[in-house]
C-alpha cells in the first residue's frame, strides 16, 4: 500500500517545475518542493525519450521501488515530489536509482 499520494493535475506538475527546487543525477531528476497538505505527494514522468512503453514502465516502477524503500525509514510528509526519468533510468539497476533518490533528497535538503 502506497504511503503517498499521486500527483494528476497538469497545474501541480507545473508548479514544482517552476517553483520547486531541482536537483539531477545522472539516473534521475527529482523537483521538490514543501506543501501544506501533510501529505506526501507524488508525480513520475517518463517521456517517450526513454523508449518504448516497456521501458518507460520499468523506470516508473523502478522510481516507485526506491521511494518505498526510502518511505519506510524516514517520513516525507508535507513534501511534493516530481521524479523525471531519464534514459539511464532503463538500464541500471534499482540500487543506482536510490542512491540517487537519497542523495537528491540530501542535497535539497528532504533528509538529513
């Protein structure tokens, strides 16, 4: 069971891309930014860059592994997130992409 919520409104994915900060990594980008909901809120994107479909349901499921991993030791609460895939995504392991997910959050300031 998922401990967030997704993201669906074109505006909110919109408002993080400009308002929210960003950090890249070379398996990923995430856009983070505080809300007032209490909530942990979740956007993925995967563009057709990344590939075919299989490929782009591989990165969102890889995405969504590290954040669950992430999720059970330490609450996110109150936080947007926008994960942007990128083509490196595809074919490195679940391992990578956490790292980077955990150094991302490190870096803007999620997680201590």
């Amino acid at each position: 069971m998922p401990s967030y919520v997704s993201l669906n409104l074109n505006k909110d994915f919109l408002r993080l891309y400009h308002r929210g900060k960003s950090c890249a990594k070379p398996a990923l980008v995430v856009y983070a930014m505080k809300n007032r909901t209490g909530l942990c809120r979740v956007g993925i994107t995967t563009s057709k860059k990344i590939g075919n479909a299989v490929q782009r349901n591989r990165a969102r499921r890889v995405i969504r592994a590290s954040l669950q991993q992430i999720l059970r030791a330490d609450s996110l609460a109150g936080w947007d997130f926008v994960f942007v895939a990128r083509t490196k995504t595809t074919r490195v392991k679940s391992g990578v992409v956490l790292s980077a997910m955990e150094d991302a959050f490190r870096t803007l300031g999620v997680i201590v």
